[in-house]
C-alpha cells in the first residue's frame, strides 16, 4: 500500500509515529511523510538539521516531504503560529513537493494540535485517498483543560473546525475508549469511530541494559522516574508537592528524563525550593537511550492534571512502563489508573495529589524487592496481552484496508 503520512512532527523528533512508519516498511508499504522541521521541544530548529537539511530527506527507506513553517520559540502566540504555519506550509506547498507520488491512504498523527488534519484533507481531495485521522488529543477539550483558551466564543469555533476535520474524514481513531464519546460530539457519522491505542514499544522491554552514566549511583536510594513530555498538561506542580513532602527522606530521589515548554518552570521551581539534591533533571534524550534511564528506576512515575478531559486519556508511557517491567506509580484519574489497577502494576493516586503521591511512594519504597519485582512482571504480562505491538500493527493495516474500500465505494457510481 502507498501511504502518505500527514504529521506537523518527525524524526528526529521523538515521537511514536517514527516507530510506525519504521513498521510500515518492514512491512513494505510504499511511505511519504508530510511534516515540517524539527524543532519540537525546545523550539528551535535543531542544529544537526540546519547544518544538513538533505541529509533527513529520508528515514527507514521511507520519502520525508518537509515544508516551510516557523519554529515553535516561546510564547501562546509563537505556538499557534507554529500550528498557522505548518497548516499554511503544507497545503501551499505540500502539493507540489508530493506531485507524482501515488497514494493509497492518508494518515494522519494527531497528538496536537487538530489542525493537522486540513493539509491531509486537501492532499486527500487532489489524490483522491482516504484520510485516517488518529487522534491522540481532544480539542477543544484540552485547550480549555491546559487554560491555552478560555473563550466559550473561541472554544466554540475550534469545535466548529474540529468537526469539519472529523467529518471529512474516512475513518477517525481514539486512543483511548473514553475518547469515542467525545469525538461524536463532533462527529455526525459515528460508525466510523475506530478504537486504536498506543503500543508498547519493544525497545522498553530490554532487560540488560547499561544504566545510564547521567544518572549518580547511589545504593540504597529509591528512584522515582518520570520520563516524556515536561508541559501543562503533567501538572508538574503537583509532583514536586510530593517532592517537598518527602524532603526528609533521603533515600528517595526524583528522576525527570525528558523536556517541554515547562522546563525552564520546572529547574527554577527545584532551585527555588531547594530540591536540587532530591530532583534531578536529566534533559531529553532519544526514544533508543530509554531503557538505560529506566535502568536506575525502581518505579516509574506517569502523572496528568485534574479535568475530565484527561481522565478520558491514556497517556503513551503508560503502555511503554507496563512493558518495562518496573512498577508503575500514577498520579492521574480516569482510564490510565484503571489499566494501573487493573494489571495490578503500581500504585495510583488520584489527578493532583500530591499527598496521596508521596503516600504511595513511602509505601512502594517499603515493599520487599520481590513483591516490587511482582508488580512489574504483572505489568509486562497486560501489557503484551492488551498492547502487543504486532497486534496493534495489524489491526492498524486493517483499519487502512477498511478506509480503501470504503473510500472507493463511495466513489463508486451509484
């Protein structure tokens, strides 16, 4: 199958959907990516990109199409002209730069912001394709939850966009179950709401790795990791609420692996509150080096802020820790603690708790290794029973098959 796929974000940023077109290939679908130039998350274009721009042309044997659009910098006002001009990017230029490539199905990546889907829909008219829409974020939900927009009048019109996006496309998928209800709201054909969630990603099940030289070896301590995205939506407040609270115990250190838009936040708050000894920020590091950081945790921490928006999420780490095989603790509600619970992984506290959080590490940290160990090995096993990758990947080429035949019959002459 010819896939084109439509995505603001690209290796080498660090996103899932780089595993995915890697798959595609091993498969041997024919691939394209739309996207637009690395910047995310530090907001500026990346060095080993502007020094040689030809040389990430390509990836995994798959065609990278990237067009003009402004980096991300700082500021509300910078980000929605990153969004504008990506959309403007690809949908002026996009045509030209994908002239004489054949495509089969659009697929489109949607962790935010929603208006990726307007290139993939122009690009699906002129091709005459199906568009496949995966939805990793709500809008306008989550505009409202993170205070991006506060309008009733502006959160009105972005649904209004969002349903124009959901309803000219073939096929939309939810990451989640609970995102269903929200997606049809906006969408008037609810049969073509698909449930796809993330994978489990193989390389969190490497259980040999070298632990990371970043990371001070110190015995006997107890190492909270939280790895990923550092912005609004992590309430990261609340985590170092938990980090005060546990200030006396020395034995128990916070590790953050990853970056954002609120890291400049995070290191003035450590700093400020004199956690420097018990929070350590690692920065961002590539997908690959994550089992080594994982190598120090004795448990692994994924937190979301408390609104409805996200109790309906499953944040993607979540499938990578339960396949890591180290427990989970979680500092969330809705369908992300109850996969914790369910697989009898970890410990979950509710969205905002910091309290209830360093409750759950104190009582994590006194478990005996073994019962630790157990809660790990539980994880594992739910995770390859409800997240397998394999299986995923199937059922993802047969919601493209799906859209294929769905789109040519509807073409078809009545």
């Amino acid at each position: 199958m010819r896939i084109l796929v439509v995505s603001q974000y690209f290796w080498p940023e660090n996103f899932r959907i780089n595993d995915l077109v890697q798959e595609w290939r091993q498969r041997g679908h024919e691939v394209t990516i739309l996207t637009g130039k690395p910047n995310y998350p530090s907001g500026s274009l990346f060095p080993e990109f502007l020094s040689d721009p030809s040389s990430f042309d390509q990836y995994q044997g798959a065609r990278v199409v990237r067009v003009p659009m402004l980096a991300r910098a700082q500021g509300a006002l910078r980000l929605m002209l990153n969004y504008a001009s990506f959309v403007a990017g690809a949908c002026l230029v996009g045509p030209w730069r994908l002239r004489g490539i054949g495509v089969d199905a659009i697929f489109v990546f949607e962790p935010s912001p929603i208006t990726v889907g307007l290139p993939a829909i122009l690009t699906g008219r002129m091709k005459h394709a199906p568009v496949v829409l995966w939805v990793l974020d709500l809008w306008p939900e989550t505009l409202s939850a993170i205070g991006v927009v506060r309008s009733p009048r502006i959160l009105g019109w972005v649904g209004r966009l969002v349903s124009f996006i959901y309803n000219r496309c073939t096929l939309v998928l939810g990451q989640s179950r609970g995102f269903g209800t929200s997606i049809a709201k906006y969408c008037q054909d609810p049969s073509k709401i698909r449930y796809f969630p993330s994978w489990s990603e193989d390389v969190f099940a490497e259980s040999d790795a070298v632990p990371a030289p970043e990371v001070p070896s110190v015995p006997g301590t107890f190492s909270v990791l939280f790895a990923g995205n550092v912005g609004e939506a992590q309430d990261l407040p609340a985590v170092l609420d938990a980090a005060e609270r546990l200030r006396d115990q020395a034995h128990v250190r916070w590790l953050i692996v990853g970056d954002g838009r609120k890291s400049a936040w995070l290191e003035a708050e450590v700093k400020g509150r004199g956690l420097d000894c018990q929070v350590l920020l690692l920065g961002r590091h590539p997908v690959e080096r994550m089992p080594s950081f994982y190598a120090h945790a004795d448990a692994l921490l994924v937190s979301l802020k408390k609104d409805p928006v996200f109790s309906l999420t499953i944040p993607g780490k979540v499938q990578s820790y339960l396949m890591s095989g180290i427990p989970v603790l979680g500092m969330l509600d809705g369908e992300g603690a109850d996969i914790i619970r369910t697989a009898n992984a970890g410990i979950a506290c509710g969205a905002g708790d910091g309290a209830g959080l360093a409750a759950a590490v104190q009582r994590m940290a006194a478990m005996p290794p073994e019962e630790r160990a157990a809660m790990g090995a539980r994880g594992r096993t739910f995770a390859e029973n409800e997240f397998d990758r394999n299986t995923l990947m199937d059922r993802l080429e047969q919601y493209l098959a799906e859209a294929v035949r769905l789109h040519s019959h509807k073409g078809s002459p009545k």
